[in-house]
C-alpha cells in the first residue's frame, strides 16, 4: 500500500492524503494539528467574562466555539449543518471531551 500527500495547508496545518486500498479503490485520510487552535481556544477561554456584553449594543455575535477544519465537515456529515440541527451541535459541544473547543465559559 502506498501514500501519496495530496495536499498540504500551512495556515490550517490540514494535510490530504491518499492511500492504495486492498481491493484496488483508495481511500483519502484528512489530518490537521490543532495544538495552536487549542491553545488559542484556552486563551479566550480564560479571557471570557460572563455577562460582558450587557450593555454593549455593536456586539451582536458570541463566539462560543472553534472547531478544526476537518472535524467541523466530519460533524456535518454526522449531524448535518448545525442551522439545521442545533440541538444535536450544542450537546456535542457541551460534552466533557470536547470541552477545549469551546471558547467561552458555561454551557453552549
């Protein structure tokens, strides 16, 4: 079996490989370091302050998560977009294990 990068994303750290399968079909393997993003997502973690923005009218918006590239299309196909399942989202973000995604404090 052979493998051959396909393509490589400095900015991400995604990189595309594609192996040779037994049967003669191939099978792609996506893999991205997220040791930055994680600890980016800990930084803001730590910088989030609960009710910070009562008052201020210009933010509408709160980020709640940063997930890796890769493993936000691998949910999609698992979940579907998260407009369409909310639900299905905000309890994968609120589990234990997936807690470093999260970049404010509570639950999603």
């Amino acid at each position: 079996m052979s493998k051959k990068l396909l393509s490589r994303d400095a900015v991400t750290g995604k990189e595309t490989w594609v192996h040779d399968n037994a049967d003669g079909g191939f099978i792609f393997e996506s893999s991205q370091n997220v040791d930055a993003l994680l600890k980016q997502n800990k930084e803001e973690a730590n910088a989030y302050r609960a009710g910070g923005l009562i008052g201020n009218t210009q933010k509408h918006h709160q980020k709640v998560a940063e997930i890796p590239t890769a493993l936000y299309y691998e949910l999609i196909q698992k979940f579907g977009e998260p407009k369409q399942n909310p639900t299905a989202w905000k309890k994968w973000l609120n589990e234990y294990d997936n807690r470093f995604f999260r970049t404010s404090g509570g639950n999603v």
